[in-house]
C-alpha cells in the first residue's frame, strides 16, 4: 500500500498533486460551513452542471470575444508604442510619461470614461480593455527594443544580410524574450477588467453571470462561475502560451539557480 | 608585381563630442596585397578597430580615399568577411544555421551552400557539432565557429579584430596555429588587428604598427621568418621583443607600455 502511494507520488506531477491538495482543503473546510458561504466541490460542480450548457456556452463566448478583441488592440497599441519608444529617444521622451500614467490608473477610471464617452456597448468595453491593458505591453517592448545587441546587428550588416533579414533573424528573436512576458502580462489585466466590464454594464459574460448570483446570494454558482473562469485562463496558458514559448525559446539552456 | 586588393590613402576619421572634436585616426596610409598576411599592430586605443570598422563598411563617415579591389570602397564586388573579438553567433540558431545565415543571400545553389558549410566547419575542426547551439560549445569552438562562418562566404579578404584576445592562452594559441594553416590552404589575404605584439610576430607577413593620439602608422615591418613557424620560435620570440625595444623607442618612452607587451617578452 505504502509502495504503491510512494509510485503514485513519483509519477503524479506537481502542479496535479498541488490542484488535488487545494480541491482536498477546499472541500475540508466546506465541511465546517454554510453552503451560502463555501459550498463544497462537489456541490458547486452539481449547481454548474443544472445551468443549461448553451447559455453557458454563451456567457463564455461573449467573454472571450471582449478579452479577445481587448488583448489584439491592446497588443497592437503597445508594439507601436512600445518599439517607437524603442528606437527614438525623443518619442521616448514624448511617451513615456503618459505610459507610466495609464498604467497606474485603475482599469476602473477607463471602464467609467469609456462608459460615459461612448456609451455601454461593445466598442466602449473594448476601448476600455485596450486602453488599460496596453501599458505592460509598450514597456515589455520598449524595454525589449532597447535591449537589443548592436553588436550582433554590426556582424549581420558586414556580412551583407538584407534589412529584411536583419530584422527575421536577427532583431525580432531578441524581442520574442519581452514579447511573450507582455502577452501575458496584458492577457491577465484584460480579463479581470473584462469581468468587471461585464459587472458594470454588459448583460452578459461571464463577469455579469458573477455579478447575477451574487445578487441571489448563490455561493455556488459565483464560485462555479470562477472555477470556469480560472480553467479558461489555465487552458490558455498551458495549451496556447506554454507551447508557442516552448517552440520559440527552445535554443535557450535550460536555467537552474 | 603583386595584386593590390586594399589601397588607403590619406585616410582620417573624426568622431565629434560634446567636448569637441576627436581624431581618432590621420593620414593612414596602407597597401594590402593578395594571399598576405598583414597585423595591424599596436596599444589599446590607438585606432586599429576604427580603421578595421571603416574597411567593415559599418562606418562610413571618413576622409580620404579607400580602394579594395581597384573600386572606391562602397563599390567594391569583392568579398569581405569579418571575425569579431566575441564570437557573435546568433545564439538561436544551431551552427549550420549560422552559417547558413550569412550563405543564403549568395547567389549560389542550395547544394553547394551545404558542401561549403560542411567543409568549412571540418576545416576548423567542428565537424559532428552542426546541430549544437552556441550556448553548447566552450568559446574556443564559438570563436572556430566563427571563423568558419567568415570563411564559408568565400571572402577574398578576411578582416578579423583582436579575434583571440578573449581566449585563454592555451586555446588562443591552438587556434593561432589553425589560422595559419587555414590561411595556407585557403589563400585568402588576412587584415589581423592585434595588440598583442607577439601573436603578431607569429602571424603576419607584414606588420603596421600603429601609435595613437592621433592613430596612424609608424611603422611597418616585414616579418621575414620562413613558415610554417613554431609559436616557441626563438626567432619570434625575439623578433617581438626588438619590436617593442623599436616602438618605446620611436615613442621616446618606457614607462607607459608595459602592459601592452605580451607577458612572455614582460616576465623575460
């Protein structure tokens, strides 16, 4: 018996065994309190499967359309930011300030302009996200740009490569680093502001499907809504990021400290 | 009559700052001719880089004439590879992508790029590390790399700056010894910048020493021992030191070049 669990330990990998140890505490705790404060797992789970899968499917898709649409034009606006802040020192002086400006203003500020500017729809919602998530981006480039080996550009300018060449082989790889670290800085903020986006003003997603069994006071429900939530993000990391980084960095050693 | 690839005339090159303006190098004057060997010798600072950098074409800002190949400088159809002092391998690229990096805009077929690749790195010894990343390789076999990534352009001039200064001894000399035999092979005329008077000693054909403040060339020396040589000659060894007698002399002074001498004329 102790031989088997000590195979199971070795061959169960970490991030599984510290998902089961939460889901075990979750559920241990949930044995000392009201189901209106913390449901047990199963009970939430059983409480998500009763909502009807294509309103579900619904909520879902509205949500990732905003995150969608918020993180592409957030991610353009901050490369063109970001590398013009790169290469000119004088638009660096120009930018940089009204950067660091809207990168610490709450989302919240944009999500109300936006609202009062443009009205509750769609283009405010992505107006908002946009504007709030670019910043991390346009400083991961800035940074990215600015950190980029004059010296391996010399050596490909002696050998005659063409600008073209330069910029595939030799520029672009040494942003790649900084890219991938402002992705996903810019995909975590334009998802929690889509959710409070959707509280605010939408009558959908999966933020106002949060904000409507709270107001039931349904603890199940908001904390299904979460889980669901949190498994879109992790799918997005583990099957979107992790690979695409894997396959660009893969000439990289292996770091140990 | 040997072919001249390099003419300099008159050569002088400025860098102006905010304190005014700098020369770094006045009135070069320089000859390089086919399948030579020529060092570019002399004290950090004095302007051989600058000098290297211009032939490079990454600087273009100087006065005077430059010919290479009989064409002004910006012209020229010749071939001119370069070997920097770090190895400057693009760190994500395997080897053979390396060097396929600087062949493919060549206008030659895709297969004889592969044979010239493969024969390039036998030729300095890197045969069966096509595939490793630079990160793989000690800095030896990064600067090897480098050296054949110069090579497989099939340059007809070969420019190489302080290439084995960030080596250690033990590995700069063995590569020392491959680059002559390399050069012997291969016939191309070598630009060597060095301040490292006895490698120079060991290397070259011709020597051009130069002085700073501002650089130019003092003087230039043929090295007249046969080859191939041995790096324990005594016949470098002792043409390096009467190299450097010559240069403090014609500089009028002992005191500040001490440490630009190699450490095997120094503990001597």
């Amino acid at each position: 018996m102790i031989k088997w669990l000590s195979t199971l330990n070795d061959k169960m990998p970490n991030r599984l065994k510290s998902m089961l140890l939460f889901l075990g505490l979750w559920w241990f705790l949930s044995l000392f309190m009201s189901p209106n404060v913390l449901p047990s797992p199963l009970a939430t789970v059983t409480a998500f499967l009763n909502n009807d899968a294509s309103e579900v499917l619904f909520h879902v898709r509205m949500t990732m359309q905003r995150i969608g649409m918020g993180f592409f034009f957030a991610m353009l606006l901050g490369l063109v930011l970001g590398t013009m802040m790169g290469v000119s020192r004088v638009l660096e002086t120009w930018l940089d300030m009204w950067v660091m400006i809207v990168l610490s203003t709450p989302g919240l500020v944009f999500v109300v302009l936006s609202f009062i500017w443009f009205g509750m729809n769609e283009f405010a919602t992505v107006v908002a996200i946009s504007i709030a998530s670019f910043p991390s981006i346009a400083i991961n480039v800035w940074q990215g740009v600015k950190a980029v080996d004059g010296k391996l550009i010399d050596m490909a300018k002696v050998f005659g490569i063409s600008p073209r060449m330069r910029l595939k082989k030799v520029i672009l790889p040494q942003i790649y680093p900084y890219f991938m670290a402002s992705a996903r800085a810019c995909l975590g903020i334009s998802w929690k502001l889509t959710a409070l986006v959707e509280l605010l003003g939408r009558s959908n997603g999966v933020g106002y499907q949060l904000n409507y069994w709270f107001q039931l006071y349904e603890m199940d429900q908001v904390i299904a809504w979460t889980g669901l939530f949190l498994i879109i993000v992790l799918s997005i990391e583990l099957f979107i990021m992790n690979p695409l980084e894997k396959r660009l960095f893969a000439w990289r050693p292996e770091v140990r400290i | 009559m040997r072919k001249s690839l390099i003419k300099i005339r008159g050569l002088r090159k400025s860098f102006s700052q905010s304190s005014g303006c700098l020369t770094a190098i006045e009135n070069v004057q320089l000859d390089i001719y086919e399948k030579e060997f020529v060092c570019i010798l002399g004290p950090s600072g004095c302007g051989k880089s600058t000098l290297l950098n211009i032939l490079a074409r990454l600087d273009s800002q100087y006065e005077g004439s430059v010919e290479v190949g009989g064409a002004p400088l910006e012209e020229t159809k010749l071939r001119m590879a370069y070997v920097f002092q770090e190895p400057r391998l693009l760190p994500w690229l395997t080897l053979k992508q390396n060097l396929h990096f600087v062949t493919d805009s060549l206008k030659i077929d895709k297969e004889s790029i592969d044979t010239r690749i493969g024969s390039n790195l036998a030729l300095v010894g890197l045969k069966g590390f096509e595939n490793s990343y630079p990160y793989q390789l000690s800095g030896g076999m990064q600067q090897r790399a480098a050296i054949a990534r110069a090579l497989c352009i099939d340059p007809e001039i070969l420019l190489m700056d302080e290439p084995f200064s960030g080596l250690d001894e033990i590995t700069a000399r063995s590569l020392r010894k491959e680059l002559t035999r390399i050069w012997q092979e291969t016939g191309k005329a070598v630009v060597f910048v060095t301040h490292n008077w006895y490698e120079a000693s060991y290397l070259a054909d011709r020597i051009l020493v130069m002085k700073d403040r501002p650089g130019h060339i003092i003087k230039e020396v043929p090295v007249l021992i046969d080859r191939p040589r041995s790096y324990e000659d005594p016949r470098v060894f002792e043409f390096s030191s009467l190299l450097v007698k010559d240069f403090l002399s014609l500089i009028g002074g002992e005191e500040s070049t001490e440490e630009n001498m190699p450490r095997e004329v120094a503990n001597s």
